[in-house]
C-alpha cells in the first residue's frame, strides 16, 4: 500500500476547493470605486469591466493553476507530488535506520521557510528521522558554505537544502554528495551535480505557473487595460527567474493593452528596502503607472511602503507567496489585490520522504512540482489554509471582517 501522511492526503480535497474559491472570486463583494494619484484603482476598474472579459481572465486562472507549467532547472517535466510515495514495509525500514536531517536554508526570513521547515519536521518525525539541523544564510553563499562545512561534521544520513547561489555553492553540495549523505533540493539545484548520483531529486513550486497566475490576477485587477512595472530578483536564482517569465512571458502574449514601462532588478540581503527604493525611482518617472509587480511577498512590502510614501495609491501590486502582511492587505481589500502563492508545507512533506527514497535506494522522479494557487481578497482564508494547512490567523481573520 502506497502511503503519503494522512494531513497531506487531504491535498485533493484542498485543491478542489482553492479552484472553486477563485472560480467564484469577485462574486461574493462589489468592488468600490476611487482613484487617487497615478491612475485609476483595480477597484474602480473591476467596477466597470465587462462580464465577459472578467470570465475569460477568470478561466485563465483556472487553467494556470490545474497542473504544474514549470521545467526543472535542467528542463524537466515534473511530476507530482502524489506521486512521491513509501509502502508500509518502506516505513519500517527508514525507521530501523535511526537516521538523521539536517535543512539548510537560503533565508529563513520568510512564512514560505517556516512552512517548509514544520513539513520537513512533520514527516521526519514520521518517518523516525530525526533533525539535527535547520540553518540560515541570510541570502549569502558564503554564509551557506560555512553552514553546510558545519552541518556535515555530525554525518547527517539526509540534507534538504536550496543553494543561494547555484554556481558558488557547487563545490560545497558535491562534498555532500562524496560523503554519501542523500540530498534533497528545494526549488533549485547546484551547480553540475547529477540527479541520482549525486542528489535524489528537486521539490519546487510551480514558479512559471505562478507567475502566469499573476499575470492574469494583474490583468484581472486591471480589467485588461494600463501600464504596469515590475520588480524582480535581480540574482541568478532559477525560480525567481521563472517567475519573472512567466509574469511577463503572459502579459506579453494574452494581454496586449497592458504595458509593461518600467523594470528594476534587485539583489541583496534587505529585499523589503530595496524594493522600495525601486518603486520609489519607478513611480518619479512613470505618472501613469496602474500596478506593479513584485517578485515575492516581502519586496512587495517594500513596493507598498513606496506607493504610501509617494501618495500614489491608485497603483496596485501583484506578487508571489502568501507571507501575513499581504495575506492582511488583500484580506481589507487593500493595494495588493492578488498573488500567486506556493505550496511550501506539502513540499517539506514531499521532500522528506525523497529524502526517505535516497536512504532506501528507491528510484525517485527527478523534478516534482506542486501547481500554483491563485489568490486574491475573496479566497484569502481559505487559500491560507490550503497553503499552511490550518486557519488563517486572527489577524487576517480579522483584517478581512473590517
């Protein structure tokens, strides 16, 4: 019998209803009208959109978020996470291994983290594997160089990990690899190791998905129609490259009056203040700017701090992952109207048990991706609970009442 965790086993169930919550998005509150420097507001624009126009972006969605559109970093097909399975007799075995985890993180300065970490921690548990481990680089190669060198002196059997640099860590991860500890990738993989010899697999969110995802939440805020900027991961970081194409990519293609005037690369430790000083330099030069793009949720709070400080609050944002502060301004209908989140609680899961495989020598699926899930003010509290795997917190709750 093939057996994933029971929590995550209600994954088709969350699934099915994330679909139906944004297949009825917009129906449940009519947006108000208001403009206020710097172009006119989704609001007042969703307001006046045509039906039919809403319905067909709406259907976009839909279909944007039904399968996983993204290639693995060496141009994989993914797989699904369904897939990743461990009979009964499989769990017996790990857990006559007693072995041990260690998780080696980018950053750990993120909700996306937390949620991949207690996955991580969950599974682990359930399979007898105990973590020694969970480090963060502050976004720095050096500083995950030095926690891997760290981490390795107690011979983890297993390190789940995502490379701050794919090119600088390489050597690092290939270490791993010679001392016989089985790596699991997050999102992205070093640097020229091979999959099967020298890791057992990548888990990622579907990063071209989501940003198709909110590609279409742009337009549909915008009722297809006005000039937008972006602000992206400025690094060679393979899912926030994806994400960017996938964003632009669709604009480009399905919505040809929507304009994208302006972008700004930003790379560096403080992504929140970086932002901000983008936005702030977009806005100055472009008047008649409707929304912005953010490449994850906190640049997004950079990108919100600059169009308050600059009064400009007919600009609206779009971005990627469903971090609190702008799960709390979608949930008062707020300038972020909607973003494309990933999975990170069920790709912890996922991960562990690849983890699992490698100790096993069992073959595993080379990429697996977990599909994008579109959200926006009327799905926030169930779309959080989709993603975490329990209730929104009270003050989003709370934020979405008022």
């Amino acid at each position: 019998m093939n057996r994933r965790p029971t929590l995550s086993s209600a994954l088709a169930a969350t699934l099915l209803l994330a679909v139906t919550a944004c297949g009825s998005s917009g129906s449940s509150s009519t947006p108000t009208s208001e403009s206020t420097g710097g172009g006119t507001t989704a609001a007042a624009a969703g307001s006046k959109c045509d039906p039919a126009i809403l319905s067909k972006i709406q259907t976009s969605i839909d279909a944007a978020q039904s399968e996983a559109q993204s290639k693995g970093p060496n141009g994989e097909t993914a797989k699904p996470a369904s897939d990743v399975t461990l009979t009964d007799d499989e769990i017996t075995k790990v857990k006559a291994m007693h072995a041990t985890a260690a998780i080696v993180f980018h950053t750990k300065a993120s909700d996306w983290s937390t949620a991949q970490e207690t996955g991580l921690k969950t599974e682990f548990a359930r399979l007898g594997i105990t973590v020694t481990d969970v480090t963060d680089a502050g976004f720095k190669a050096d500083q995950q160089i030095t926690d891997i060198e760290t981490v390795m002196a107690k011979k983890p059997s297993i390190m789940v990990s995502i490379p701050v640099d794919a090119a600088a860590t390489a050597d690092a991860y290939k270490a791993v690899a010679a001392a016989g500890t089985k790596l699991v990738f997050m999102d992205n993989i070093a640097a020229g190791l091979k999959q099967g010899t020298d890791y057992v697999s990548v888990v990622s969110a579907d990063n071209y998905g989501n940003g198709v995802v909110s590609a279409h939440l742009m337009a549909k805020a915008l009722c297809g129609k006005g000039n937008i900027a972006t602000v992206f991961h400025g690094a060679d970081f393979f899912v926030t490259k994806q994400r960017h194409e996938g964003f632009v990519n669709t604009i480009k293609s399905d919505y040809p009056d929507i304009k994208i005037v302006d972008e700004k690369g930003i790379d560096g430790a403080d992504f929140a203040t970086l932002a901000q000083d983008a936005t702030n330099a977009i806005l100055a030069k472009n008047q008649d700017l409707q929304g912005i793009w953010a490449v994850w949720d906190t640049p997004a709070e950079g990108v919100l701090a600059a169009i308050n400080s600059n009064n400009r609050k007919g600009v609206i944002v779009i971005t990627e992952d469903l971090g609190k502060p702008v799960a709390i301004e979608m949930a008062k209908n707020g300038q972020v109207k909607g973003l494309g989140a990933q999975r990170p609680y069920e790709a912890g899961i996922t991960e562990a048990i690849l983890g699992a495989y490698g100790l096993l020598g069992k073959t595993a699926p080379d990429y697996v991706a977990l599909p994008a899930l579109a959200v926006d003010h009327d799905n926030v509290l169930q779309s959080w609970k989709d993603v975490y795997f329990q209730d929104a917190p009270a003050d989003i709750a709370s934020a979405f009442r008022n």
